[in-house]
C-alpha cells in the first residue's frame, strides 16, 4: 500500500523533523559535563571554569545591588545577559527574579544563575524575636524553625541566599549589632547558630525553599573598641581562636555555603584583606569549600582603613587575601582584568575563587531549577504566625517578681492599666534588620492583652502616655497615673525604639530614655503594683526601674507576635522560660561585663567597700585592691542564663560518674530538677566547667551543655549529661587545642551564678 502525502502533510513532517534534530542538535551542545546533575559537583565545576572567558569569571565575582522593590530589569538587561553579575542584593519579587534566570540560563552564553540575596535576619514577612531574643530561649529547635519560616517565605519572593546568621560574640551591649547575635556565649552561640544555618538552608539542591546561609561577620566585629560600630577590634589569635572563630567552625561544619567578612581591622589589618584568616584558616585549617563576600563597600574601605591607594589596590589585597565576592561596588569587575593582566593577581586565584562561588550555585541545585516554586500563600502563614508566637513565648525572661506579682490571675485582678511608649508599638516591636516585615501584621501587646483579659472576664483600660520612647508629654504621664487609680495592676511597657540598635545605632548609655523612667517612677508611686515589660535591643541598665517595679518581664523586640505572647505570659497561660543570653550590667560603665571572663590575680571576693563605706581620709591600701568599681562593685544586675518562672526549682543531688577520667572518657553528670511550684513550667539546665590549673588563665566558667526541661508542678526529674573530655580543650599559648590533667569543677544549675558543683580530675 502506497501512502500518498499531501504537499502539505509533507511540509509539516519536513518542519518537524527540522525542529527535532535542530534541538538535538542544541541539545547535544547544551550538555556540556557542568549541566549533567549526576556528575560530582567537582568535575562540573572544572568543567564549567575551563569554558569560561576572563570577563565571565570576573563577573561571578561581582554582586550588585537594585533598587528594593524594583519591578523590571530596567537597565541591567545586557550585564546579566554578558555573565557580568554572578549575585544580586534585594530583588523580591517572584516575576522579576524569575526573569533575571531565565536571561540566564536562556540568554547568557554558559547559562550560569544568578544567586539572588537579601538580608532575611529574623523572619522575612512573619517576623521573630530579634536573634538576641531568639538566643534567650536556649532552643534550637526555635532558631531552627525561625529560619525554616523565613527561608520558605522569602523563597516565594524568589531569594535564595540570605546574610545570615550573625555569629559575632558581643559582651559590650553599647555595640547596637548586638541585637542582631545570639550574645556573649560561644557554645551558645554556635547551638543557636547551627541550627539557623540548618533552617535556612533546608533541603539545598532540589528545593525550592532553601536559602544559601552566611555566617557573619568573620571575624570579631563584636569586640569594636568601645561599642562603636566599625570601629577597630584588637584580638589576639588566641583569643580568636578560644572564643571567636568557634561559632564560625560550628556553622561550617553544619553545612553554611558561605562566609561574609567583617568590617573590623583587627590589630590594624582589615579582615577584608586578612589572609590568614580568609585563606590559612578558613580554606587551610577548615576546608570550607563555599565562598567568601566582603561586607557591604568593604573592599572600597580599605581605602578609608588607610591600607590601600584605590579601587585596584584594595582588590588586589582583599583578592589576594582570599575574598572571593566583591558586595556592591563594582570594584572586582572595573579592575580585575588589569590586575590579572599585570601578574598582581593570578589567574589560578581568580578560578578558585570562581570555583567556590560556582560550588554553591551546583550545591543548591540552581543549575537544574533556579526559578520560584514557593506560593505566596506561605506568608503570613497560620503555621508561620504560631511558629513566631512560640518563640516570642520562650524568648521573654521573667527578672522580677515580687510577691508573685506575675502572672496576674483573674480571682485577684479585675481591671488592668496598659500604658507605656512600648505597649502598642507596631513597628518598635519588630526590632531591627525588618526590609520586609510590614507593621500592619504586628500583633502588639496593646492588642494581644485586651483579646486575652476580654477572655479571662478582666478589664483593660489603655492609656498611651508617651507616644514613642522619646517622646516629651507630661500631660500624657498624668493620664496614665490618673487611669492607675482605678487600675489593680499596671502594665507599662519600655524600651527601646528599633531604630536604637542594628547596624550602625550604638549607644553611649544603656539607660532608658526619655521620659521613660519618669513615666514608670510616677506609676511606682501610686502604690500600685507595676509590671514592667521591657522591649528592646540590648540588655538596658534599669536598675532604679526595677527597683520600682514588682515584676519585669524582659522581651528583646519580640517581632510580629510578641503581643499574645506577652499576654499569655502576663496573664499565666504559660510560664516565662528565658534566660539571659548575655550579662546585665548594672551600669553602662561596667561593659564589656560577661560571665566567662579570666580570673585576675586580684579577684573580687565579695568583702568589698563601696563608696558609701570609705570613711574620709582613708588610707591608699583601705580598701585590699581587688579587681572591682567603688561605684558598682563587680557583680552584674543579672548574671548570664538567669531567668525566673511561674515554677519554683529546686536543684539536688549533683553526681559524677567518677571522680577521674582519661582524654578519651566521657564525663556523666546527673542531677534532679524538681519543680516544687504551683505551676507547670520549663527550666533551662545549665552545665559549667572551670579548669583549676592551666598553661593559659582560663575563664572562671564555661557554659558546655544545656537543656530545657519540661516540669509539671510537683514533678521531680533526674538529667544525665554527657560531656566528651574533649570538649574541655582550650587553645594554649601556642594557639594549638591542648587538655591538661588537673583538676577541674562542674557546675550545674538555673544560671551561670550557680554554686552546685563536683570536682573532677583529667588523668
Ligand atoms: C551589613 C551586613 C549586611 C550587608 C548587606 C552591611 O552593611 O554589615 O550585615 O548583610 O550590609 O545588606
């Protein structure tokens, strides 16, 4: 049988057959070795740095920032399509983000993505308790999923990498970037730290919801002379090594693709352009294999930090150095070709540096898929919105409270006064480092409390007084004391605006301000009692506040849904479980102040003499020369880890395995918490170690371990920790980890104050 085709049967096979061994003809030249997923990410990345031009390795070094919220490409069109951008900063929108990948991997010659970045800190829509707040509720599991929520909701915005999380130790609350840590603790630090970085980066290749994490800011930011932002740090490696670089090693280790540089010069070298730090240790010592971005205009800083005469010289020093992106300048993009040209900067630097970049696009799987997958649905989500609520919950710490103020019970209060700058305080509530958080989403005390008391039959009464923290209005103070009157309780929330702490907002003083104490000095006075609720960046000094206070419940910035969980704790639907993540100072002059300071050879004992006890004339060795201020003693007003409870919880029973172990051993430590209060409640069980003989001075205590342990009210439990003796290790004077034999005492309890203790030996 003969089939006969019409012309036009036969055009249309004809066209067919073209279109099919037309994109097998594409096809073949389209899968070139770096396109094969199954290949190893190592053979994919040679493949691709082998077909590259010196321009397009350059431009995967160059990260560019676009005008927030922008809706098309505008001019940046023929940059993406010449593979002359390899990240760009604060595109978020799912349109726009698609359609700078799909020039990519359509237009642009090798059809490398774009890593698509923006500062998602603390939430991105649904916003959490700032990172400090975070800290305080000494879980994990609450960093984890915080991130999880954030990375899910920012991913629907087309982001894939976020700077965070911010591992920089701070012990000087001046420094306004505290807020944006997890505070002074290392092994706290890094707990809280490995776990952000786990909820961020999710899944990694095949899905769509992970974000790239960046541990920042490497390295000892935190220690800035004087808590002045940018300002210069002077750490000593082994100081470094012991306390600083740990949180990084942690992060790294947990899988963080990418590292950023702090902006600091440390003992007069910028990190930017540190190469034992960004190349010896980093690449060396740790074999991280993502990449390296310098802080925002950090590379154009050297030239400010007086180490470098121009744009070329400060990339070819932070090139060299070992940084690998350049955020925001252009600077890697304008002069690297003349650098690599004039043998300043070797090709064979460049490719690793592409090499690492080019690693992290493989390793989340951008290749294969880097287009948004994630539905707007996921904002504000119900799961979202409860996720946030519970952290809000375990972050506050309950610091006061007299007489059992707190929780304040429907049988014993029937008309409540809300007043206070903080109370209804829809953007301060959210903290600092919010590009995306929206206010009209924030839940505020003013709002969660009334709902609550409406429920519980108790009235509330709101009374604005001040409109924000520094706001001047008597008339306002003399309402709310006139309100008091009829009030059983008054609740006055203070603190800080959010604009006081984050990047570049340090104080000199961390006393309130405003009329603030005022304010709650008035309140004191009626003889009512006062419920302080403080919200804020830092830990503030607000010792005359307190005083006048019968309960403080201390809640960072709590973010979108620190109202009903301030009013769930207020009222005593659940108790307060945090606990302080870095010291109180009892004042400002007494910073830097934290626990796991060296002993001196003088050290406080207790017995000194404030000035009030000098008597006139007295003689120069009056007063025995230990290390402590006449005007404020040693002691903080809260030491760190401390926090109260609705439970009451009694610690017993401290026993060791044994009494002496080899290198290799693990200590078991046991002992019983027992919650003899009326309410059920949670308790953070703290481990301490001090090393009584060392070939360094060694801090007189280091937190090793912690656990939150749910307590019924009458219910008693024993905990057993397991410490590896190799987690007593420190860094001796010859920067090398060293374990000495000697004895050692471990210290378990509610805070780091705790005197519970057993002495063991290391063989
Ligand atoms: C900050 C970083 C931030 C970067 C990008 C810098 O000024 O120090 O923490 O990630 O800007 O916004």
């Amino acid at each position: 049988m003969c089939i006969r085709l019409s012309n036009n049967t036969l055009a249309a096979i004809l066209a067919a057959i073209a279109v099919l061994s037309s994109s097998a003809g594409e096809k073949i030249e389209k899968s070139p070795l770096y396109k094969d997923a199954s290949q190893p990410i190592a053979v994919r990345v040679n493949d691709l740095l082998g077909r590259m031009t010196l321009d397009e390795k350059i431009g995967q070094t160059n990260q560019r920032s676009v005008a927030v919220g922008m809706h098309d490409l505008g001019g940046w069109v023929p940059q993406f399509e010449q593979g002359h951008i390899g990240s760009i900063m604060n595109v978020s929108s799912p349109q726009v983000a698609d359609s700078i990948q799909r020039i990519m991997l359509n237009k642009s010659r090798l059809g490398i993505p774009v890593l698509i970045a923006r500062d998602v800190i603390h939430g991105y829509k649904t916003i959490f308790p700032i990172p400090l707040g975070q800290a305080a509720t000494f879980n994990p599991d609450i960093a984890r999923k915080g991130a999880r929520v954030a990375a899910t909701e920012a991913s629907s915005d087309g982001i894939r990498w976020t700077f965070a999380p911010m591992l920089d130790i701070a012990r000087d609350a001046r420094w306004g970037r505290i807020a944006e840590g997890c505070g002074e603790d290392p092994y706290l630090t890094g707990q809280m730290g490995q776990a952000m970085v786990e909820g961020f980066q999710g899944g990694l290749a095949g899905d769509p919801t992970s974000l790239a994490a960046c541990a920042k800011h490497f390295v000892a930011y935190g220690a800035a002379e004087g808590g002045r932002d940018y300002n210069s740090t002077f750490v000593p490696e082994r100081v470094l090594r012991q306390t600083y670089l740990p949180p990084f090693r942690q992060a790294i280790d947990a899988g963080a693709l990418t590292i950023m540089a702090s902006f600091n010069d440390n003992d007069g070298i910028p990190v930017s352009a540190n190469r034992h730090l960004l190349t010896d240790i980093l690449r060396g010592e740790w074999k991280f294999p993502g990449f390296v971005v310098s802080d925002c205009f950090a590379v154009r800083e050297l030239i400010s930090h007086g180490v470098a005469a121009d744009a070329a010289d400060a990339s070819r020093q932070t090139m060299n150095a070992g940084l690998d992106m350049e955020m925001e300048t252009g600077h890697y993009l304008e002069t690297m070709r003349g650098l690599i040209e004039n043998g300043h900067v070797s090709e064979a630097r460049l490719d690793s540096a592409v090499a690492a970049i080019l690693y992290v696009k493989f390793a989340m799987g951008l290749f294969e898929d880097p287009f948004v997958h994630t539905p707007q649905s996921v904002k504000y989500s119900a799961e979202h919105l409860a996720a946030a609520k519970e952290a809000a919950l375990q972050s506050a710490i309950l610091l006061k409270n007299e007489n059992n103020t707190l929780p304040l019970k429907p049988n014993r209060i029937n008309r409540i006064l809300l007043t206070g700058p903080l109370a209804d305080a829809r953007y301060d509530q959210l903290g600092t480092w919010i590009f995306d958080g929206e206010k009209e989403h924030t839940v505020t005390l003013r709002h969660g409390l009334d709902e609550l008391c409406r429920k519980k039959g108790i009235a509330m009464d709101f009374v604005e007084s001040l409109k924000y923290t520094r706001h001047d209005n008597l008339s306002g103070i003399d309402a709310a004391v006139t309100a008091a009157r009829n009030a059983d309780a008054i609740v006055v929330a203070v603190g800080e605006e959010a604009i006081f702490s984050g990047e570049g907002h340090c104080m000199a003083s961390l006393n309130l301000v405003g009329r603030q104490s005022e304010l709650v000095e008035r309140l004191s006075a009626t003889g009512k009692p006062v419920v302080m609720v403080v919200m804020a960046g830092r830990p503030l000094t607000i010792k005359p506040e307190i005083d006048r206070s019968a309960a403080v419940l201390y809640a960072f910035h709590p973010g979108t849904m620190g109202g009903p969980a301030l009013a769930d704790l207020l009222l005593g639907v659940t108790s307060p479980s945090g606990k302080t993540p870095v010291t109180f100072p009892l004042t400002t002059g007494q910073v830097p102040i934290y626990y796991n300071h060296n002993n001196t050879g003088r050290p406080a004992n207790g017995t000194e003499i404030g000035l009030d006890g000098i008597p006139e004339d007295a003689g120069n060795t009056f007063l025995g020369c230990t290390s402590y201020y006449l005007d404020a003693g040693h002691k903080p007003m809260y030491p760190f880890g401390y926090g109260l409870s609705y439970g009451c919880f009694e610690y017993s029973d401290l026993k060791l395995s044994a009494g002496e172990y080899g290198k290799d051993q693990t200590i078991k430590a046991r002992i019983t918490v027992a919650n003899n209060g009326t309410m059920d409640a949670t308790e953070t069980v703290q481990l301490y170690v001090r090393d009584h003989v060392a070939s360094v001075t060694r801090p007189v205590k280091e937190l090793k371990q912690f656990r939150r342990v749910p307590l019924r009210k009458g219910e008693k439990q024993t905990i057993e920790f397991e410490l590896p003796v190799s987690e007593l290790s420190y860094i001796g004077a010859d920067l090398r980890p060293r374990i000495d034999s000697g004895d050692f005492t471990l210290f378990i309890g509610g805070n780091s104050e705790t005197t519970l203790s057993a002495i063991f030996s290391i063989k």
